[in-house]
C-alpha cells in the first residue's frame, strides 16, 4: 500500500503519543451488538477492517464497571480480569494485519441502567435516567468520584493487558459521565467539580492524568469529546465551552477524536444530513488549537475530498464509523485505485438500529457485515463457483443484483432479466423520495460491477414468464420478484379489508412511487406499516402542495425510525410542513366521501373527508412467476435449482432483500454441510461451576477489606487493582461449531 498516486497524502504515517499509525484511516470506535455476548464474532468484524487498511481500527465502548451496565445491549467489558481474554481476541486480529487497537473506555454515568447488576446508577447530581425506567441517578459523591477514577485505572491498565494501543477517555455522545460533568445544564454541582468551567472539565483531566500515568509509557491516550450539541444556547457550542475546553486541554491527550452530540446529529442518516463531513463545521476549529492529531467523522467516502481535508489542515486522520461499516476495505480500494468498486455507505442508519435493537450488527450496503466468524463471509473473497452452471435471475432489485453479483464473483455465466426499463427494483422509486438519493448507491455499486464483468448479462423491459425460461432451458433459477404494496387496508393493525363505497380514491403506494397523482384536493396518507415509507410519500407530497392528513394507529409518526435515530426529525418535518397529524387512530369505514377514524384506545369516532387516500399497510409478495414454474411439469423436469429470494421471498429492509440475495448466491452449489443457511455458528454461554465464582470473589473481599477509601485515590496507597463490586458471572466458551 506504499504507492497510491493522488492519494498518497493518506497513506502517510502518522505518530500518535508513543505509537504510529500506519496511515490517516482511523477506525473510531463503534457500536456492534456483538459485544461482550458474542466476543469472537466482535473481533473477527474488526480483524476484517485491520485487513482492509485502515491503520486503526477501535472497539465499541467498554463498560469499565458494573454501574455502567447497558444491559441487555452488548458492548464491550472490562468490569474485571475476566473480560481480558476476549478484548485481547481483538487486539490479536487487528494486530495481525498491522493495525492499531484501540479502545473507548466508558462509563456511561446515567445513561446506563443497570438493569443486569442492579448496582446504583451514576450522576454529577441526583438526575433521571435517559431511558424511560423508574429509577433515578444518584448525585456522586467524592467518595463515588474517587472511586470512579480508581476503575477508570483499573480498565486501563486491563485495556493495556488485552493488549490495547491507545485508550480512550470517553466523554461525548450525551452519553458518557465524564461529559456529564461537563455540561452545566446537567453538572449543577457547587463542589469543585461544578460551576466555573475549569472545575466542570477537572474529571476529564483528572482521567487524562490517570490514564497516562497507568499506561501512558506505552499506550497513546485519545480523548473523545462533543464539541457541539446542535442546541444553542440550551447546550454546549463549538464557538463557545467547546472552545474553550479544547483549549484547556489542548496539549494533553495525544489524540482528538472530536465529534457531535448526541448520537443522532453525530450519526445522522442522510436523509437530513446529505453532505460528506457535514459535522466539520463544528470541530474544524480544533486543528488550530493542538499540535497533537485530530480524528474527525463525515462519512467520508470520497478520496479527494479526504486529501483536501487533510492538505487544508482541518483534519490528521480520515475518522469513520459507517464507511467502514459499508466497507471496510475502503482504505485499499483507494491505495489500489479501485475507486469505483468502493460500496459507499449510503446513511441508512441500519447498522445503528442492530445496536438499538440489541441484535448483531448488519449492514444494507454489506451483506457480510457481523457475519465474519459466524458464516466465515469475506466482504471481497467469495468460494469459486462449483460447476459450469449459469444462473438465471429474474428481478433487479436489491435482492437480484446482488445475487447476480456474486454468483458472477464466483465465475458462473449470469443472466439478469427485469421488466423494468431500469434495473434497481425499490431501491429505484425510494430514492426518489425526499432525501432518500444516497439509497441509489445500492444500485450504482451493484451495477457498474456486474457491468464490467464478460460473464453477466443484463436484459431490461424483459417480463419472464414460465414458457420464456423454458426456452432459455434455465437450469438454475433464482425468483426476485419483489412485492407491491396492498391497497385493501390489511396491515398491522386490521386484518380486515376495510370497508368503502369507492367514494374517496384510493391509490397505491406503488402508484404514488411511479409518479401517479389525483388533482389538487385532500389526501389522507394511512400508515399502519409505521416504518419509514409513508412518512416519506407523506413528505413528498406535503412538497409538492398538497394538503396531507397522515393518519396511523401508532402512538407517533414512523415508530421503527426510532431504531434509525431520525423518528424526532421525520415528525417535525411533517410538522413543519404542515401534515396535520392524527395518531392512534385506524379506518373504521370509507363511506359518503368520508373516512371514520376510530380511537384504537377508547373506539372513539372522527370523521374526515379526503379526496384520496393512500393506505400503506402491508406487501403482497409477488410469487406468480415463482408459482406457476412449480407447478410446470415441463419447468420441474428441466430447472435443478429455483430459488425465491429477496422480498418475494420474505419482505423487509433492503438490508435484507440484499442479504438473502448474497445468501443465496453464497450457497448455491453448497455442498451438503453447507445447505442449511440458518445454522451458523453459536457463542454459548458455558455453566460457570460454582467454586471458580467462589474462587474469584474470595480475594476481592480481602482486597476490599484493605481498601484505602480517604481523600487519596486507593491506587495511590496500592500497588494492585482492587474492585469494590465484584460479580460471579457466567463466562462463555471460546468454540461452537456449527
Ligand atoms: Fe451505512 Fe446503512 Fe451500512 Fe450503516 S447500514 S454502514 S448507514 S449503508
């Protein structure tokens, strides 16, 4: 990777405190769901960015306590020496392919629960949770201070053990303690610790101290801060405490990481936030402040703007979460000139909402994102093909070009047919909603390489039908057909047609994407899908002048987009769009030109007179090609695989369409073992037997006994690590196999 042409400006080394990156790309640290529940899995997904370039690659945060519990979500651990062994599976595989590790030591003060420990959540003063739960933080005391800087030691030092390069001081995202502190809005102290700025940011440098003195010799230490929370006044401002507090630190972490607040502005999805390094406005500032480098995110993709970033001294490291996410050989696609082949995130935010959901990580752009160890799946490696076999795949959707693209990576002969006039199925007519454009990247990854390929076929404006397939005497199949959408009210909520005298028009959402409109009038837009869709035709609508009434029986508009951080910024854009808002509320009847609502809490009746109405509930799979091939007998005797796949198959995200399409191309000609797509390899918990328990806890409690709790820290009277809640725990196994 020595030469890369334009972009050797990225490729250069860059010295952080006592260790030396290879280059500028900075993995910085990012949730998994995989975690402390699924180790192996966790350091296989950051192996594979070591492997693809990038010159450090982070964990996600790392619980350095039992009162930073973030139960049932799976970060990472370092409660004890317990947890070394699988963080030290990360620093093995990053380290491997010369890499960086790095690691985001956290505590996550009242944002953490502790619903599975049970332990006494953390505050600056007495303050309620950020999650709806009926318990409250308590006000830290010096004692508790002290006590904190002591584990935040203590993992550091474990961090240093498992083998760790740099160790981060956490303070961003709302959601960590040592930003509590800082902010006045929440830090209401009259202590030290409270008031003037320079006793609100005292814990940030404290930690900084105790960080270096612990492992600072051989570890770089990287401060992770929010400089802005995009909330005025009411928060902090990069022009103003975000200033200054970079000032006053300037010189003593090694490295910036420098973002925003909260997760949602920090991670926007590009429906609202467009723009490659939309956030650098408000850390550019930081560059000229520190000699010591600067890490910052943008979702960044694009390998000029990089260089300019970096020529123009706005930035030392390229930072990226979901880049490396969409791909994580982006670093040597660039090194090697293979720009174009860069599967660009497109800010869909679903990786995020695994995390939220507590799930395993999972990518729309990357198919093979979290299934490293589990399905052993390389992003750029695929098993050659097993047979002279061509494939035929009828669709081009999401599920159908990737299918295409990687049977054709295997080396078989591909025919792709779509009766489209363009190839891209949803992805098509969803990125033509607002704000939605950087969805088309689905497609445009996905085409420009099956165009390059000599073995791929494309045909548009080609509708299959069984006597067509035959003639091509197709032997191996594969249906992505897709879905449209019902048109009967059928969804979620009713499993009845609702009832109409075809008095108020009802169109489909298929319609309504293809560009059908009635004229001027009332529309009422019925989302009992609740994910992001009809949100979307209600906005795109709204724009184009019409008066919309967005209906639904949730309790807020689009409650799945909660997952993907933007619900917030989807109801205040309907708002500020004039959508008039009625929720709770299902179709009883369209009768007489008006639709009767009823309350789905207190069956309490409205009735409002639209012109038309686009009821968005469910799909309809489209199976009809599927169907009738099976029940050919000339089809049967002749097609040795057919296959439905996508959301013909099993309607979802596009996520998922693209998944089941990598799925099946993975699998064809599987050798038996391998035909079972859903088995996959399992981390299991194993039965801890008592006495180990017994065993750790014994010289905890001695060590507890001789703890020094007076105005000095313990470790200052120490020359061990003590931990005053110790935890039997269930440790989990290190191998399953499929
Ligand atoms: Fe980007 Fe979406 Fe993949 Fe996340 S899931 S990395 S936002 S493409």
């Amino acid at each position: 990777m020595s030469d890369s042409g334009p972009y050797s400006t990225l490729f250069e080394p860059v010295r952080i405190g006592p260790v030396t990156a290879k280059n500028r790309f900075y993995q910085v640290p990012h949730c998994s769901g995989l975690g402390h529940l699924r180790p192996q899995a966790d350091a296989a997904m950051r192996a594979m960015k070591a492997e693809g370039g990038w010159a450090v690659v982070s964990n996600q945060e790392s619980e350095i306590h039992p009162s930073s519990d973030l139960s049932p979500y799976s970060e990472n651990r370092l409660w004890d020496d317990r947890d070394i062994p699988a963080l030290s599976l990360i620093t093995e595989g990053v380290h491997a392919h010369g890499a960086l590790a790095a690691i985001q030591l956290v505590h996550n003060g009242f944002h953490a629960p502790n619903l599975q420990t049970r332990a006494p959540a953390l505050a600056p003063v007495d303050h309620s949770l950020s999650i709806i739960y009926p318990k409250q933080a308590r006000g830290m005391s010096k004692r508790d201070i002290r006590d904190f800087r002591l584990w935040h030691r203590n993992a550091a030092l474990r961090a240093k053990q498992a083998g760790f390069d740099i160790v981060y001081v956490y303070a961003g995202h709302r959601m960590a303690l040592p930003l509590h502190f800082l902010l006045p809005q929440i830090n209401t102290r009259t202590d030290e610790y409270g008031g003037c700025l320079e006793n609100r940011v005292r814990l940030i440098r404290e930690l900084l101290e105790d960080t270096h003195e612990a492992v600072g010799n051989t570890c770089a230490i990287a401060l992770r801060i929010c400089v802005d929370e995009l909330v005025g006044e009411s928060g902090l401002q990069s022009q103003e405490e975000g200033r200054a507090v970079v000032e006053m630190l300037s010189e003593i972490p090694d490295l910036w990481d420098v973002n925003i607040s909260d997760w949602s502005n920090d991670s926007a999805t590009s429906r609202y936030e467009s723009q490659e390094g939309y956030q650098l406005q408000y850390m550019e500032f930081v560059k000229q402040m520190t000699t010591k480098p600067v890490v910052g995110v943008g979702r960044y993709t694009s390998p000029d703007l990089m260089v300019k970033l970096i020529k123009r001294g706005s930035l030392d490291f390229i930072g990226a979460a979901r880049p490396s996410i969409s791909d994580p050989f982006l670093p040597k696609k660039i090194a090697e000139g293979r720009i174009d082949e860069i599967r660009e995130c497109i800010g869909c935010n679903i990786c995020a909402s695994s995390d939220i959901l507590g799930v395993p990580i999972r990518c729309t752009q990357n198919p093979t994102m979290g299934e490293e160890w589990r399905r052993g799946w390389h992003p750029e490696k695929i098993q050659a093909k097993v047979s002279d076999s061509d494939a035929l795949i009828v669709g081009g959707g999401p599920s159908g070009l990737e299918c295409a693209l990687q049977l054709a990576r295997r080396g078989y002969e591909v025919t792709l047919a779509d009766k489209a006039k363009q190839l891209g199925g949803r992805v098509l007519v969803e990125s033509a909603l607002p704000g939605l454009n950087a969805w088309r990247r689905v497609i445009d990854n996905r085409l420009y390489l099956l165009q390059q390929m000599a073995n791929v076929q494309l045909f548009t404006s080609s509708e299959m039908t069984v006597e067509d397939i035959i003639g091509l005497e197709a032997k191996h199949v594969f249906i992505a057909t897709g879905t449209h959408w019902r048109t009967d009210g059928i969804g979620r909520t009713d499993r009845q047609p609702v009832r109409t005298d075809g008095s108020v028009e009802i169109i489909s959402a298929d319609d309504v994407l293809a560009g059908r409109r009635t004229g001027q009038g009332s529309v009422m837009v019925y989302d009992d899908d609740q994910c992001y869709l009809a949100s979307s035709i209600a906005e795109m609508l709204a724009g184009e002048g019409f008066d919309v009434t967005f209906v639904t029986p949730a309790s807020i508009v689009s409650p799945w987009t909660e997952n993907t951080m933007e619900q917030h910024r989807i109801q205040a854009d309907l708002i500020r769009l004039g959508v008039k808002i009625v929720t709770g509320h299902q179709i009883a009847c369209i009768v007489d030109g008006v639709v009767e609502l009823s309350c789905v809490y207190s069956a309490n009746v409205q009735q409002l007179s639209f012109t038309s109405a686009i009821l968005i509930t469910e799909r309809t799979r489209e199976t009809r090609l599927y169907d009738e091939l099976e029940r050919s007998t000339e089809a049967r005797a002749l097609i040795a695989h057919l296959e439905l796949i996508g959301d013909a198959s099993s309607p979802g995200l596009i996520a998922d369409a693209v998944y089941q399409g990598h799925m099946a191309a993975r699998y064809f000609e599987a050798s038996s073992e391998e035909i079972e797509p859903y088995i996959y390899r399992r981390e299991i918990p194993s039965l801890t037997h008592h006495t180990e328990n017994e065993k750790w806890l014994k010289p905890l409690e001695n060590e507890l006994d001789d703890q020094d709790l007076g105005d000095r820290p313990a470790w200052k009277n120490a020359n061990r690590r003590v931990d005053p809640v110790p935890y039997g725990r269930e440790s989990r196994v290190v191998d399953t196999s499929r």
